[in-house]
C-alpha cells in the first residue's frame, strides 16, 4: 500500500505590477507594522512617497528581501534593527565595489 503526501504552494508575486503593502511585508517576515515603520524610518527599505501614511505605503521584491535579511540578522544574531541597517548598508557597498573592480578588470583586459 503507496501512501501519498499533497503539498500545496501558495504563491505571490512582488513588482511594479503587484507591490506589497506594509501589512503583508509584516506578515511575510512574521513581524507587526511597527517593524515594517522602523525599517522604512532605519532606511532599510524606501518607501515612494515619505510622507504617506503606512496605509498607503507599497513594497517591491527588493525591499522584501532587504526585510527578511534584517528578521534573519535578528534572528541568527540577536542585532537590533539599527546594527542590521548597517550591515545591510556595508553589504550592499561591498556588492557595489567588487561590482566597479570587475568592470574595471574588464575593461583593462
């Protein structure tokens, strides 16, 4: 006797067509909208128009990843929001350095 297991995927897609609103950004990194405010005030996610509301506010699939990476240095780390900007921050400089240094050798070579 074969015994069969059904798994089921919910899926939703994040861009310009479909952004996320500030709650489902909470829900997606298991956090509250007050998370989602510190991460907008830590400029860890940007939000199109500062002076809206959180109700108003609408997230892409960068800043969706940019929020889970910050739950998970808090969760793997114990650091507080305002350390996890500035490791974001270091990251995103490093990807942008080594990103100048391959074209440089590009174009020299």
């Amino acid at each position: 006797m074969s015994s069969h297991t059904v798994i089921t995927v919910t899926a939703t897609v994040v861009g310009d067509v479909y952004p996320l609103a500030a709650g489902e950004l909470a829900h997606a990194c298991g956090a509250e909208i007050d998370w989602v405010v510190q991460l907008v005030e830590l400029g860890i996610v940007g939000v199109p128009e500062p002076g809206a509301s959180p109700d108003d506010w609408r997230f892409q699939s960068a800043d969706l990843q940019s929020a889970l990476e910050a739950r998970r240095l808090e969760r793997d780390f114990g650091v507080g929001l305002d350390a996890a900007a500035l490791i974001l921050a270091l990251q995103n400089e490093v990807r942008r350095l080594k990103a100048v240094l391959q074209a440089e050798g590009v174009r020299r070579s």
